[in-house]
C-alpha cells in the first residue's frame, strides 16, 4: 500500500490524503473544503479502480475556479501515476 499527499491548488480543501492499494482508492480524506460533500467523495471512490476514478473526476469544475477538489484528486492521481 502506498500512501498519497496531496497539496491542492486553486480549492477550499488544503490537503488531500488517501492510500493505493492494488490501483485502488483506499481510505480518502480531505482537510478542509465541504466537509460534508468530500467525505460523500471518500464513500463513493472507496475501493474503486483509482485510473478510473481520475479519468471520471478530471475537469470537474467549481463554480469559476478552473477546478474542483474532485479534479484536484484526479490530478494528485495522475501525479502519482507519472
């Protein structure tokens, strides 16, 4: 198992933490942001594929940001993967 950081750029949240275990998701949390909503995010990729979780995430957007805590996960997947 692999454990992940992940500062996010542009969102509420300030960090994003969650393990890779087998390219699966595994216990997602975030620090800071819409406690409720984010934790609803952790429940919903738990044990899924993680590739396929960023390629579903990626450019969900916030309002005007240009990004979303969701998107940032993709990107901290996708770092992780590079």
């Amino acid at each position: 198992m692999e454990h992940v950081t992940y500062a996010p750029s542009g969102v509420c949240s300030k960090q994003i933490d969650f393990d890779i275990e087998d390219g699966k998701i595994r216990n997602l949390v975030y620090v800071g942001g819409c406690n409720g909503n984010l934790k609803a995010v952790g429940k919903l990729v738990e044990g899924k594929d993680a590739k396929e979780i960023a390629d579903m995430l990626r450019g969900n957007l916030c309002g005007v940001r240009g990004t979303s805590c969701a998107d940032q996960l993709a990107k901290a997947i996708d770092k992780h993967y590079s």
